[in-house]
C-alpha cells in the first residue's frame, strides 16, 4: 500500500475480517504485483487475517500469470482468469493458460484443459456478433502501469476530454498529474470510478493552469467522505481548496440515505398499483416512468437505424411496399423531386450525421426554418462552458445577485457533475442556457453584469 507499503495489508485485513468478511481477496486492478510481490502480499494477508485468500490481477503489464501462480504457491486458493477469446490486457489472464501453466505443479487445479478450450471456442463463435463494439486496443499489453502512470484504458475519459479541448499533445502532462492528484487525495484505490474522477482532475489542472481550480462534486463528495476513508490522509491544503470549511463526515456513508421504500410505496399505490412487491418498488424507483410505461403497455420498442424492416405477418396476402414516407409516393412510380438537407444532430453529447429528405407539410407548402438567433459573444463576465456536458441544473435567474465564486450551473460530463461558478460578483443580466440542454465547450452560459 502506498505509504505503508505491503505491511499495510495486515492492518485492513484484520479490520475487514473484524468487520464480518469471511475471506479476502487481493485485487490488482493494474498488474503491478510481480511475482515476489504477490507472494508476499499474501502470506501477510494471510498471517494478519487467518482467513482464505483469493488473488484478482489484470493482465494489463504481461505479469498475471507469474503473479497468479507465486500468489497460489503463498497459498491463495483462488485465482482470477477469463477464457482466452476475452481475456489479457484490461482483463483478467487467460483460463486456459493458467490451467495449463499450473499443471504438473503444487498448484495444479485439476480441470479438464479440453472442455475449457471447447467453452472458448463457443464464446470466440458469439463475439462476432460484437465486433462493431469491441476495442482492439483494450486487448493489448500496456506498461504505463509500470512506469506509475495509468493505462490508456483506465485514462479514457481525460483523453475524450483533451480531445474535447484540441489538447490531446498535453496527456503526457495529465498523466504525470493523475500521480500527483492520487496523492494528494490519499492514495484512493484505483478502480472505477476513482480512476476517472482522478484522471478527470487532472485534465482541469492541466488544461487550465491553474489546479483545484475547477472541482468535480465526485472530488468534493471523496473528500467529504461520501466514497469512504482514504487509505491515507488527504493532504489539508487540497481539502482546503476542495471543501472549504465543510467538515467531512465520521459516519457510514450510506447512513446519510434517506429511506425511500415506504415512499416508492405509497407513490406506486397512487399510481394504481394496490399491494406493491419488492421487485416492482426497486424497479420504479431506479426507473419510474420507464417502468410505468412498460406495465401499462404503453412501452414502444425502439429500433436501431441498421436494423431490417419488420416482415410481412405470416398470413397476410398483401405485399410490403416500399414508401417514401417524406414524399407519400410508391415504390414503382416517378417520385417527386425533395429538397435533401444534412445537418448535426447531438445527443447525450454524442454527435450524429443525419440526412433529411422531404420536409413538406400537408398542405404541400415547403417549411422553412425560423432563423437561428445569432449566438451571444462572449465578453466580460460571461460564464462559459468549461467543456461539452449535459446541463443538471441552472441555479439563477435573470436578476439574481451572484458573488464571486457562486454557483450558476451545475453540468454533468463524463459521467461526473460539476459546478460552473461565478467569474464575478454582479447581476445576472442574461441566462443564455435551459435545463437538459448538451452544451459545447465555451458555450456562453451566464452573463453577468457589474
């Protein structure tokens, strides 16, 4: 453990097993465990607990299979690995080579090499229907770990975001800073979503200069304690500049959750739903209109662009035709000539090419867009944007007095929330934006005057 080194485990192993947990399992998100170390991290664990060990280490540097089988050699009685066709790299090493690795040693595990290789072989059969999807890259051997920087899969989010910001030659600087952001915040474990959160702070620190000057609510909510005790202390002068003079809490995190089963209840019976089971309350509330749509029948599918007309009912004696719904014509005839037009569509931040033919209304007359206002210049005192994300929150008005600092609008980006503040103190003399809106980086969001 960083600070503590591996001894470090000793002392939260004996405190989770004082918490209740009837075995431990030692996970290396990164592979950095070399063989030696994995070994000794388990034979502590192990002599501070007394209970059963169970190893998890990524492929990500090349070195989980020799780190497996020192970690089983320690006496770890399990081991993490993945069939071949998704193992390596990110993920865990492959099943097949550990079984076949460990043969023949104190360690052999015993299972039949053949139906593992024929369970590999179903699975590799299943993925081509995946290919569109899956990262080659996530595959490959990373030694950025190594070196104590984080792996391009684990620095995802801050690529988007240098990308975002035509800054993709400054990585080198964010991943120096993650180092240092890690630190500074007590050696957070790094595993999702700690590492995004980081590598997230970190390009706010690089790309503007200035750091801790912009601040995630997940980094105000980790060093509250809403995530849980750091292995070490966070630095006081980062606490400082993150939380201000709000105290963070000593409590369980999850005993600040107001209880909202009775409430989900209530809200079901209301909705019509007399007696409520378990499954139905959790459901509604992760997903309320969702899952009211789909009880009422009300749920329509949603079809994805490349997928195939729907076919003609069995029994039916007319055929399909194919119709420009745009122009109302059949297939067969002359159709008419419609105006063609390309434009941007964004959604959830994504962007997406999209070609419009037709756009006449009923009645036969062309539409013909309103003209767009002209976008607002961005001058003194105009809050911006500090990167494309979804608009939560607009927490001020036309007319509200607004200090130095104030929070103006709180934008949701990379799967994080962060509060837009005030660059003055004035009046709020123009709200540029609305609430559930995708902005750009340096959109103009707020306009205050003196």
């Amino acid at each position: 453990m960083p600070g503590r080194g591996l001894d470090g485990l000793g002392d939260v192993a004996r405190r989770l097993v004082d918490a209740g947990y009837p075995t431990i399992c030692l996970h290396d998100p990164l592979g950095v465990l070399g063989a030696a170390a994995a070994a000794r991290a388990v034979k502590v664990i192990r002599e501070a607990a007394g209970v059963p060990v169970a190893v998890s280490i990524s492929a990500q540097t090349g070195m989980a299979a020799l780190a497996c089988h020192a970690a089983a050699v320690a006496g770890a009685y399990r081991a993490d690995c993945a069939l071949s066709p998704l193992a390596g790299g990110a993920s865990m090493p492959g099943a097949e080579a550990l079984v076949a690795g460990f043969a023949g040693t104190e360690v052999d595990c015993g299972l039949d090499l053949e139906r593992i290789a024929t369970a590999a072989l179903v699975l590799e059969h299943e993925l081509v229907h995946y290919i569109d999807v899956i990262d080659p890259l996530a595959a490959r051997l990373d030694t950025s770990a190594l070196r104590g920087l984080l792996p391009p899969s684990a620095m995802g989010h801050a690529m988007a975001e240098l990308r975002e910001r035509n800054s993709l030659e400054r990585l080198a600087e964010v991943e120096a800073d993650v180092v240092q952001v890690r630190a500074e915040l007590g050696y957070p474990p790094l595993i999702t979503p700690l590492t995004e959160i980081m590598a997230t702070q970190a390009v706010y620190n690089v790309v503007e200069g200035d750091r801790y000057a912009t601040i995630s609510q997940e980094i105000k909510d980790y060093c509250l304690g809403l995530y849980g005790e750091p292995p070490e202390p966070i630095e006081r002068e980062v606490r400082r500049l993150v939380n201000g003079r709000e105290e963070p809490i000593t409590c369980r995190p999850a005993d600040l959750l107001e209880p909202v089963m009775e409430a989900t209840r209530r809200e079901l019976i209301r909705e019509g739903y007399a007696d409520p089971d378990p499954a139905a309350m959790v459901t509604y509330a992760l997903f309320p209109n969702a899952y009211l749509n789909l009880v009422r029948g009300d749920a329509v599918a949603e079809r994805l662009g490349d997928e195939p007309d729907l076919a003609t009912p069995a029994g039916s004696a007319e055929p399909v035709v194919d119709v420009d719904v745009a122009a109302g014509e059949p297939e067969g005839e002359e159709p008419q000539a419609l105006p063609v037009r390309e434009m941007t569509v964004e959604v959830d931040g994504q962007s997406y090419a999209v070609r419009i033919i037709g756009g006449v209304d009923p009645g036969g007359a062309a539409v013909v867009e309103p003209a767009k206002p002209a976008a607002p210049t961005v001058r003194e005192g105009t809050v911006v944007s500090p990167m494309q994300g979804l608009l939560l929150k607009v927490t001020v008005k036309v007319g509200d007095h607004v200090a130095l600092g104030d929070v103006v609008c709180v934008l949701e980006a990379m799967k994080m929330q962060n509060d837009i503040t005030a660059t003055r103190a004035g009046t709020v003399t123009e709200v540029y934006v609305t609430e559930g809106t995708v902005v750009s980086p340096r959109a103009p969001l707020i306009q205050i005057g003196a």
